[in-house]
C-alpha cells in the first residue's frame, strides 16, 4: 500500500488507476520527531510556513482519527482559487514515523499487515528531513525500511543525516544524474567537504547495508558503467 500526504495527492493520482487508488492511504497530517500540532501560516498563496508548535504526547491513532485525517483540508480547485489571507493559520496533527506505523498496523485500522516491509520511504519536508527521520528510531533499528530517499541543502546536513543512519546499518548516497556518490563515514567521507558551509539542495539515498536490494540498486544505477558495476564491495 501507498501512504500519501495531502500535497502529493493530486501528482501521485495522475499517474495511477483507480485500483491504484483504492489501495492508498491519503492522510492530512504532518511527521517529525514529536507528536502534537504544527502550526502553519496558510495565506493561500504559497506553501504553508512553519510558525509555531505544540507539542504533547499523542497515543495511536483511532479509526475515527483516521477517517477525519483522510480528507484533505482543500481540493486542488479551491486552493487554487482561494482568497488570500495573511492572517490565516492550521494547526496539523503531527506524529512520528514510528507511531504512524504502529497505528496503522492496529487490526481496526486495517492500515498495513504487522511487520510488513516498506519498500520505500520518500521524504521532503524542506529543510526539516532530519527530525522525520529521529522519528523513525524504531523502523530503522528493526531494517523495517529498505530505502529511504530524503533532500538535503548542505554538506552539514549529509554529515549529519548519514551518521545517524550508518548507526542502524544504513548506506547513505547523494544522488546524481548516473552515479550514486556514497558519503557515510568513516570511509567515504572528507576532510575538506566540512569546509563548504555554502547551502545547495539535493537529494540522497540510505538503504541496508549489504543487502540484496543494496547491491541491486547499485548495479541497476550503474548498469552502463562497468568499473562502478562491480565495485559494490568496496563500499
């Protein structure tokens, strides 16, 4: 099943059939590494602003949370044809990785089967990737996501992002056009890119280190370089 969250809504559905569609899981909520409310400047005229925050502990979601998180706050018509009203806020639930699982491994939520494999997780919160991943702790310790593809603005932020994931075994790359650029230490990774503080926006990749599906990403990327083919090993 495919979880989906709200802005992805519309790209996503373009691209898929109906029984596609039935079998995703839409959710109007927001992830980090606390639960309670996010609060976002909502104008209507760009993307929400991160303004304030309220955190508290938050239990499992209920089937009937569940079905009041399924629907978007606006059709992609309204939001293009809404008002704009710099004094207008929402205020989103927000959950841990972690916690979002386990809820919807719950039998009354019928979400996904218990210790299922994800297959992927794509992450792209502007800036803010890390704290969804602190909220994952549990997922990754356990090698319950094989891949995980997140963005990233500095040289910092891969540091950062790569260390805390090599603790769980994970692999961390940058991803180019034709190579996957590795960049976890201790070994792939240099002094002089602690230097350039400059800011840039990319994207990365982490999976399992050394597993089948590692190995085979890394050959299917490189399928027509043949140095880089079978160099996996030295990784």
């Amino acid at each position: 099943r495919l979880v989906l969250f709200c802005e992805m809504t519309d790209i996503v559905s373009a691209r898929m059939v109906d029984e596609d569609r039935r079998n995703n899981i839409m959710l109007n909520i927001a992830l980090s590494d606390k639960t309670g409310h996010l609060i976002f400047a909502d104008p209507g005229n760009e993307g929400g602003k991160l303004i304030g925050n309220n955190y508290t502990t938050l239990p499992k979601i209920t089937p009937v949370e569940l079905e009041s998180f399924t629907h978007c706050k606006y059709r992609e018509d309204e939001f293009r044809n809404m008002s704009v009203d710099y004094r207008r806020e929402t205020k989103v639930p927000t959950y841990t990785l972690d916690l979002l699982v386990s809820s919807l491994e719950e039998p009354s939520l019928d979400g996904i089967h218990q210790n299922e494999e994800i297959f992927v997780v794509k992450i792209d919160t502007e800036g803010h990737d890390y704290s969804v991943l602190l909220g994952a702790n549990n997922l990754l310790q356990k090698k319950r996501i094989t891949f995980i593809v997140f963005e990233v603005f500095s040289n910092s932020r891969v540091k950062l992002i790569s260390k805390h994931m090599s603790q769980f075994d994970y692999q961390c790359f940058l991803l180019t056009k034709d190579t996957l650029v590795p960049v976890h230490e201790p070994d792939w990774w240099y002094a002089h890119m602690d230097n350039f503080t400059r800011r840039w926006w990319g994207n990365g990749l982490c999976g399992i280190k050394g597993s089948k599906d590692m190995q085979m990403l890394w050959r299917m990327y490189h399928s027509d370089n043949m140095k880089l083919l079978s160099s996996y090993e030295i990784l």
